[in-house]
C-alpha cells in the first residue's frame, strides 16, 4: 500500500528486498522477483499521442501509468488543471485512474493518482483537462531526454495532451489469480 512507501521529498534508494531489478524488464520478459510477487505478469505500451486506446486500455484493463510534465503542477490545490503550455517537457510519471467531466465547470478531465503525497493537490491526486480531440493540444518536447528518452535518442519528440499525458502511456497486465 501506498502509506508504506510515503513520498520523502527527496532523492532515494530502495532496499534490495523492496526492489531486487528493475520491474518493467522483469515484467516484460514474463515476471519475476517482485513483479511477480505482485502478479505482474507483462506490460504494453499504448501508441504514442493517441487519445481512444488510452481511453479504452483505462476503462477494460483499469489504471494506465502515463508520462507528464509535472513541474508546473507543485502549487496545485484542486479544480481541472489546464496550465501545461503545448510543448510540454516530460519529467515524471502517475497513475491514470479515472476521468470524468467537472459538474461545475463541465470541463472534461482526466484523474491522475501522484506520488507527492496525500497532502498534495486533490487527496494526492490532479484533474487535467481531457481534449477528446488527440490533436488538439499538441506540441513538442525539446528535451525527452528528462522523460523517456535515451541517450542518442531524437533531440525532440511531438507530445499530445494536457501536460503531454498522451505521449507514453503503459498499461500493466496482471495474472488472474489461479481459484
């Protein structure tokens, strides 16, 4: 759970016994270790920028890890968050867990789960603004290398989305649990 691992505001070390490998490489070659001891058996990546198999992965498989720019969100206090430009530079990963419209204001959102902590935003939680239209917020990220970029990558890559929350998105696959 997540009390057990609170955020720190800090850089951090797991204990090996929290994270022996890495678990997306585990996970993605079968399980193993951790992953497995999680249920993890694989993961996939969504097409990039695409707004409908994000959607559909959200509702039929349940919560997406999606990559965002997040610097701009350290004084979020609550409402929908539209304050990401379109060339948003990825620096850090959520959970999508939800989306929906806000009764007041009838902005359509999507809710991302944080890891800042529960004091942080909406109960640790954002509402961005949802275009359903995939092209109409798009721009481009001039340093991917601060996401997830490699080293010898392209120096810059087009990102979709409020905060770029199209651009990467994995959707984790577990085991069903053997009755």
């Amino acid at each position: 759970e997540e009390h057990q691992i609170p955020y720190a505001s800090m850089d951090g070390h797991c204990a090996p016994a929290v994270a022996p490998q890495a678990p997306a490489v585990l996970a993605r070659a079968g399980g193993s270790g951790a992953a497995a001891a999680l249920g993890l058996s694989g993961w996939e990546r969504l097409p990039e920028n695409k707004y409908w198999p994000l959607l559909h992965a959200l509702v039929e498989r349940g919560p997406v890890a999606v990559s965002v720019a997040a610097r701009s969100w350290v004084a979020y206090g609550g409402g929908v968050f539209d304050g990401c430009s379109k060339d948003a530079v990825i620096d850090h990963a959520v959970v999508l867990v939800g989306y929906g419209e806000d009764p007041r204001t009838e902005d359509a959102f999507f809710l991302l789960q944080n890891s800042w902590g529960r004091d942080w935003g909406e109960a640790g939680r954002i509402r961005i603004l949802r275009h359903t239209s995939e092209s109409a917020w798009c721009g481009i990220d001039d340093q991917p290398d601060l996401g997830t970029g490699c080293k010898g990558g392209p120096p810059n890559v087009t990102v979709c989305g409020m905060c770029g929350v199209l651009y990467d998105s994995v959707v984790p696959h577990f085991a069903k649990p053997v009755s």
